[in-house]
C-alpha cells in the first residue's frame, strides 16, 4: 500500500481505467480492487493526486459508465478528474512490439466528445477537470 511509502514525492498522476470490476479484468487483464485501494491510500496520505480517467470508445465512455465512476471515486475520497480521451496513439507502438491492437478500430476522442460525461460527473459532486 502506498500509505508506507516515505518519500516526499511531488504531484501522483494516477490513471483509473474502469470503474467495474469484472469489465477492468475484461480490459486489462487484473481486477481493480488493489487499484481502488492504492488509490483511496494515496488521497488518505494527503500527497497529491491527480485522478485521469483515460475514456476509451466503447470501453468505458457512456454516461452510465460516468455515473458509476462516482461511487468508487467519492469512496476513495476523490473530488476531481481530468479526463483523458482515447486517441490511437498506441496502434504505432503496438506494432513495432509485434502486438494486435485490440482497439485499432476504436473511433478517437476529444475533449468536446466528453462534455456530456463531464457534466455527469459534476452532477454527481466530481469536478472534471479540463485537459
């Protein structure tokens, strides 16, 4: 747990991928709880943590999806986001690793594609922050 950790480290960027247990494993491959509990460790320690939530097309981008990162979110004691939209950045690296692109046809983000999921996090008492 990070709530051991002794280093006076500057701002913790902290990437949460999904909000639901089985679709993290799904998409990642691991369950998010350990996740979820590093996450509530680092805010209790009272370090600085930035909280993105990379919105992926078709993974985790509906409005429903939005409200359910509250829970986990407001639990952990998080009060704002910045959201990271899906781009196809990855395809190129993939590639040269020899990998498949499981998201190649995955249509790319932008900030405007995720003001309707802001504003559902801010109806819910999350700030999403501007990229």
């Amino acid at each position: 747990m990070f709530d051991r950790v002794t280093d006076k480290s500057g701002l913790i960027l902290f990437d949460l991928k999904h909000h639901h247990r089985e679709r993290h494993r799904q998409f990642t491959g691991v369950y998010n709880d350990s996740i979820l509990a590093n996450l509530k460790s680092l805010v209790k320690s009272g370090r600085p943590v930035l909280v993105r939530l990379p919105v992926i097309t078709g993974c985790n981008d509906t409005l429903a999806d939005a409200a359910s990162y509250t829970a986990p979110l407001a639990s952990a004691g998080v009060k704002e986001v910045q959201l990271l939209p899906f781009h196809q950045f990855g395809k190129h690296k993939c590639r040269l690793l020899g990998r498949d692109y499981a998201l190649k046809d995955a249509r790319p983000l932008c900030g405007e594609d995720l003001a309707e999921f802001a504003q559902a996090l801010r109806s819910r008492g999350i700030q999403a922050l501007p990229l």
